[in-house]
C-alpha cells in the first residue's frame, strides 16, 4: 500500500498499516495467499501453534450462520519445532511481522514452547498469547476466564519471552475491562480482543448437537458490535494499545474499532468473501483521515471516546 500514513507500532511492533490478518484463518505458506490479497497488511498471525503437534477436533469442523460461522478445528498444527524448521523461515520473509499465536494446556507446555520460540526470536514480530485454550488443570476452563488463571498465564509468557507479548482474549471473561487490566499488570504489550464466541448447533435430523465437541466458536460479521463493545471496554481500562478483532467485515467496522479505541485490528472470517479486505480498509482509513483532516492513522484511536484523543498517544 506504501502509504506512510498508516504506519503504526502497536505493541512494541511496527507495522506499515494498522490491519492484521486474525489467526487461524489465513494459509501459513505465503505461496498460497491469494493475489492481492496482501495489500494493505500490516502484520499476520500464525494459527494457534501448540508444544506438541495437533491433529485437531474430529467431525464436523465448520458451520455457516446467519452472518457468520461456527468452527471446532482444535488448533490443528504441526506443533512448535516443525512450525519453525518449516513455516516460520517463509512466513518471516513475506515482508510482514509474523505474530505467532500460542496455545497451550499447562504452564509447563506454555513455558517450553515460548522457550523454544525464544530461539527464533528474530523472526518473530510478538507472541500472542491465545487464552481461549482449555486449561488441562482445572477441568478444561479457557485460561482467560478467571483472573488466577489469566495472570498465571501471561505471567508466565511474560517470563519466559522477551519480546513483544500480546494476550488475546476470550469473550467468555468474566469482565473484558478487568481481563485487560490483569494481562496490563501481568506485562503484556498490548491486549487483542478477542476470541470467538461460544455457541453451538443442532443437527435437527439426526437429532443430535452439530460438533462433536457440542460447541464451538462464532466468529464473522455476527459478532462485531459484541466487538466493539469490548474494544470500548477494554481501551477504557487500560493504557496499553488495544487491537480489535471480530466481525471486522469492511472499512467502516475497521474505523468504528479504531474510533472506539483501538490501535489496530484484526480480520479474519471476512477474509472468506474479500480476500482484497485489507487494502479497502486502508483505503476507508485514509478517506476518513482526510475528511477530518487527520495526518495519520493513530490520530483515529479513541476519537469517539468522551476522553477524546486521550489514547492517541499509545503506541
Ligand atoms: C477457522 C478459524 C480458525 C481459527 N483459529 C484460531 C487460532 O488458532 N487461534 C486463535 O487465537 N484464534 C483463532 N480463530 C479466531 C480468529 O482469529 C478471530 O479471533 C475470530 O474469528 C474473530 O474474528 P473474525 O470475526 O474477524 O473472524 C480462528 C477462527 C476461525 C474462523
């Protein structure tokens, strides 16, 4: 896009737009990107990547909703050391950070896979820490649903990487601007937000729930005002940036999340119909920053906020 008004570090990672491809959705091969599609992107992250490799849930993975879609893929992944003698070496020289999104069931597992990912670390933009994984200990609750569980675990990323750390919530917390506040505490760099939403779907002629794990997570157009409500949320309980994620579908969602306090967003499910998504976005960003006369993009943060232009500064 080469528009240097739109450059950005979110987080401590410097991006030349503020428009990252969400997690789990996009090929991590970039010989398989669609043409154009990369226009106008400012970082990718990774699928969810795991110590061990995964193979993922069985059944039925996928199912379209009104406005959106329903998926249980398990984070299948070929595990960390193949993600790094394989994907990490072409994805880190695609020409943008690389966010690799980590998942884990223990805080052992959590320890040993950012320990090895430490060995990368020049390849590596930031971890994001995904949080809406089950922790094995305490029957299988997301690790991002309760504050012990949440500092536990960003503690630990926070001690074990160096580097940039992003902690990407789950809908499910008990409290999106508490969740914020504790990963803040914890030393995250910046919070995504968030995950998908839990629901679920019933095969009604076999009488039977749809996934074999009974529920899965709704992502998509669906979810987006439960986004930027969030967004709204989590930017006013913290001063590290906050990047949007969730039924970002079009420009004017990008401009909402960032005027509502977002640093950056995330698009993913979207991607699924406008593989071109990123550069209209960026074009929407720009047209907006010259209508109100804006210089760049970081000037649109928080904009629509009582505290306007507060959060501005964060970077
Ligand atoms: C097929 C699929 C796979 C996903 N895999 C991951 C994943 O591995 N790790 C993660 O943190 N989020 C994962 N997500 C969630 C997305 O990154 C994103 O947070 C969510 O879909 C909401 O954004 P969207 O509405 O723009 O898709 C996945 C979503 C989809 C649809």
């Amino acid at each position: 896009m080469g528009n240097k008004r739109l450059e950005t570090v979110v987080g401590g990672v410097r991006m030349d737009t503020p428009v990252i491809i969400a997690s789990g959705v996009w090929p991590m091969d970039p010989g398989l990107w669609p043409s154009g599609s990369m226009d106008g992107v400012g970082a990718v992250c990774s699928k969810g990547i795991t110590l061990s490799p995964r193979k993922g849930n069985t059944g039925v993975r996928i199912f379209e909703t009104p406005s959106g879609m329903l998926n249980s893929i398990g984070l299948q992944n070929p595990g960390v050391s193949a993600f790094i003698d394989e994907d990490l070496g072409p994805l880190s020289s695609a020409g943008f950070p690389v966010i690799v999104n980590v998942a884990f069931g223990s805080l052992e597992e959590l320890d040993d896979t950012v320990h090895i990912l430490e060995k990368s670390v020049d390849k590596i933009g930031a971890i994001e820490l995904n949080v809406s994984c089950p922790n094995v200990s305490s029957g299988g609750m997301s690790w991002g649903t309760l504050p012990s569980s949440l500092e536990e675990a960003v503690g630990g990323a926070r001690a074990a990487w160096n580097g940039p750390l992003w902690v990407k919530l789950t809908p499910q917390a008990w409290s999106i601007a508490d969740a914020s506040k504790v990963c803040e505490n914890a030393g995250a760099d910046a919070v995504v937000v968030g995950n998908t939403w839990l629901g679920m779907a019933v095969d009604n002629q076999n009488e039977k729930p749809f996934f074999d794990r009974v529920f899965a997570g709704l992502s998509g157009p669906a979810i987006f005002p439960l986004s930027l409500r969030m967004v709204w949320e989590a930017a006013g309980s913290v001063a590290i940036p906050v990047i949007g994620c969730g039924g970002v579908s079009g420009p004017d969602e990008a401009l909402s999340m960032m005027l509502a306090g977002a640093s950056a967003i995330q698009a993913g499910t979207s991607l699924f119909v406008e593989s071109r998504l990123p550069s209209l976005i960026c074009r929407g960003l720009i047209e907006h920053m010259d209508s109100h006369s804006l210089e760049n993009a970081v000037a649109l943060t928080g904009r629509a906020r009582p505290e306007k232009g507060a959060a501005t500064q964060k970077c």
